[in-house]
C-alpha cells in the first residue's frame, strides 16, 4: 500500500523541523560561520539560538525535560546546522554522544539528575573514550578508575575531546580491571567541577575550528560510585553501542557539510561568465554538479535508513552506522573539493566559504572511527 512508500521520505512532522532549523541556522549560525573559523572560537551565538529553540539536545527523552526527538529528527537537525557551520553542529551531535551511554546504559537516577540540565541548555554533555596512545585500539586505554569505599578515584589522560571545557558533563570511559581488557572497563560521568579535572590548551586544528578539541586531565578525581554508568565492567560495550547509533550523526554532520557546498557552488557557476557565458552553461561543469548531487543522495539514503535502523533498534545497526558515516563522510570530501574546483582560485580563498567546507569535511572521516575502522566494523557485521 501506499503507507510502505512512506519509508521512502520523512514525514510532514521531519519535514517541518526541517524547515524551522534550516530558517534557524540561515538566519543565526551561518552569518557567524566564518569569522568562528578564522578566530577558532566557540560558536557562542549558535549554542544561544540552539537553546532558546530547544534545537541543541533534542534527542533527550521527554520524560527527562527533552523533546524525545527520534533518530532522524536528530539527524535532520544536524545536517541543516552542518550545511551552514560544521563546528556549530557539534554542539546537538556531542550532547548525544555524551549523553547517550546514560540514556542507554544509566540508572534512573543518573538520568535524571543529568539528562535535566542538558535538556534545559544548563549543561553540555562531551565524551571521553579516546587517549594519546588509545585511538582505533579504544580497548587498549589506560586511565584507571580504583574503588576507594563509596566511591571511584580516577586517573589519566583523555584525548581529542570535543567541547572539553565548554561542556558540564563528560561520559569518562576508564579501567576498573586490568586484566580483562575490554571486559574491565566502566563508564562514569564525571563533571566539570570535579575537584582534579582540568583541560589542555585548544588543538590547533585543520577545520572545525569553532569546535575546541583539548585534553581531559583526571587527577585524582573521586566521584561517588553511584556515577557509575551500568555494571562495572560494561563501559566499552556501552561505549561500543553509542557509537553505532551516534555515527549516525557524523553521517549527517558529512551530509550537511556536502550540501551546503553543492548549493554554494551551485550558485556561483551560475552567475560566474567565462568565455561570454555562464561557466553552469559548460558540460564538463554539469557533470561535476550532477555526481556531486547523486553522491549526495545516495549519502542522504544510506543515513536516513541508518537513523529509522537506531529508532528501531535493528540487529544490522553496528552494520548500518559504520556503514553511514564511511560513506557520507568519504562523499562530504569528494563534493566540497569538487565545489572548491569550481570555484577556482576564488574557491582556494577564505573570501568564500567552499574552502572552510573541504577543511571541515575532513575530519568526518576521521572521528567517532577513522573510516579504515568503519570498514573493520562493517566486516565483522556483514548484512
Ligand atoms: N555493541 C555492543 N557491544 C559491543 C559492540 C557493539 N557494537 N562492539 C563491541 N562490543 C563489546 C562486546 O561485548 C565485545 O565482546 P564480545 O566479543 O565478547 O562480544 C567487546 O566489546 C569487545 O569487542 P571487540 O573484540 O570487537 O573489541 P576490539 O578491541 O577488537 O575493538 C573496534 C573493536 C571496533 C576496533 C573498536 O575498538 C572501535 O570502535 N575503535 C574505534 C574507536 C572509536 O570509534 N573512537 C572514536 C572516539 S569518539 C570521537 O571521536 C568523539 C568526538 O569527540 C567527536
């Protein structure tokens, strides 16, 4: 019947949400775009229009305060905020990613306590998993955690964290038993005013630049072993079941980030004359448009059918959230260098916004797994 078509595209609800945040994101965080790059400050204008629409957590549940927005809802928020500000929208991807090892995995109470203020806008959420010297092997880390009476002491070194420093709350993956491995590991939340947590400086980085990427220091950090999230020694899987739901939203951040570059250039061969006509007017031009606009839809497909795979809790989900992100991300790569060619040498410049684009894109194939580990994920969950 007709309903089965209705797989095939959001419904009315999806597409109004998109029409709001993508008004939101022209009107409030695109014009603040490019100097947050060239300055690498936080998008503070983004985080306060996020906020005052109740755009910037919208997956939290709502008996917890949130809008109990599903997967795609999510998805679409971070693909309109991406198109126009990648860095910007790390800020409703990071706060699932954070949060979600609570809402999965949390006892009633952690959720309460914590998934109110990030709904509110009081609080951030970031996620701690990778260190200096456990990147692709997360297994492999080594910050301790070691029950002292009521509680948990904390120690080590948390690396690449997105929004460290501006988030409240962290999601700290460490070790409770040293001689299981993945098996001896246990995720905590850890706060911000935590006696013994502070930061590293800002990396200096290629793109999402408004995005601050610093270090977690864990210094002695006694939090109450009721911050433990789920059983001790269930942090990894827990780490590991996040991810399959939030590579989704990287494959949305990809998604954005092509789009926005596809409508960009779009324009401008349009109104750019070369050899007395529109440059849009030549077929080697159209070509490029017309793969960048298939790339892009066939990034579109795999990513929503991923996100209605996380709503639903699929078996193939592992399969479909590797699968998402490796190609989105590869796809938002491809598109923004081919909008940085048609634009030429203006497209090499900082005058226009394709190069901060392909800068951004970059990094979607690197985070939340490079995309090498999304293919091993992919292999050991073959649909
Ligand atoms: N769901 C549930 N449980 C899972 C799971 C999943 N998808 N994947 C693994 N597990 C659990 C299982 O219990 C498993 O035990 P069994 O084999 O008994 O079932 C246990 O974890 C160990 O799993 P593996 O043997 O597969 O572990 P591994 O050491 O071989 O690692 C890996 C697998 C896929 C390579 C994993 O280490 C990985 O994903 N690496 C990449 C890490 C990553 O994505 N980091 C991103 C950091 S976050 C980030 O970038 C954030 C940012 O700021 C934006």
């Amino acid at each position: 019947g007709s309903a089965d078509f209705d797989l095939y595209r959001p419904s009315e609800e999806h597409d109004m949400l998109r029409d709001a945040i993508r008004s939101l994101s022209e009107a409030k965080i695109a014009p603040h775009a490019a100097a947050v790059d060239e300055e690498a400050r936080f998008p503070r204008e983004a985080l306060d229009a996020l906020v005052a629409n109740d755009l910037h957590a919208v997956h939290v549940p709502e008996e917890y305060g949130g809008a109990g927005a599903d997967a795609l809802a999510t998805v679409i928020v971070i693909e309109e905020v991406a198109r126009v500000c990648a860095s910007s929208s790390l800020i409703p991807a990071v706060n699932k990613l954070g949060s979600l090892p609570v809402i999965l995995s949390g006892s009633e109470e952690l959720k309460k306590r914590y998934l109110g203020p990030l709904a509110k806008g009081d609080a951030m959420f970031s996620y701690c998993l990778s260190e200096p010297d456990a990147g692709s092997d997360a297994a492999g880390m080594k910050t301790r955690a070691v029950r002292e009476g009521d509680s948990y002491v904390l120690n080590g070194v948390k690396r690449w964290i997105t929004n460290a420093g501006e988030s409240e709350f962290y999601t700290v993956m460490a070790v409770t038993d040293p001689s299981k491995r993945s098996k001896g590991i246990s995720a905590f939340v850890v706060e911000k005013s935590d006696p013994g947590v502070s930061f590293g400086a800002p990396e200096k980085k290629l793109g999402i630049k408004g995005s601050p990427t610093r270090e977690v220091y864990l210094d002695n950090v006694r939090v109450p072993a009721d911050r433990m999230i789920g059983e001790e020694g269930t942090g990894f899987a827990t780490a590991m079941k996040t991810l399959d739901h939030t590579r989704i939203t990287i494959a949305a951040q990809a998604l954005g980030i092509a789009q926005g570059a596809l409508d960009y250039a779009k324009g401008y061969v349009r109104e750019r004359k070369q050899f007395g006509k529109p440059i849009a007017d030549f077929q080697g031009i159209q070509f490029m448009l017309a793969d960048m606009a298939m790339k892009i839809s066939a990034a579109r497909a795999l990513t929503y059918q991923a996100a209605a795979a996380s709503e639903r809790g699929d078996a193939d989900l592992t399969y479909q959230g590797a699968a998402a992100k490796c190609f989105a991300s590869d796809v938002a790569m491809e598109v923004t260098t081919d909008a940085v060619q048609l634009l030429g040498g203006y497209g090499y410049t900082r005058d226009y916004p394709v190069e901060r684009m392909m800068r951004d894109a970059k990094i979607t194939q690197l985070y939340e797994g490079t995309n090498q580990i999304q293919r091993v994920v992919m292999a050991r969950n073959l649909p």
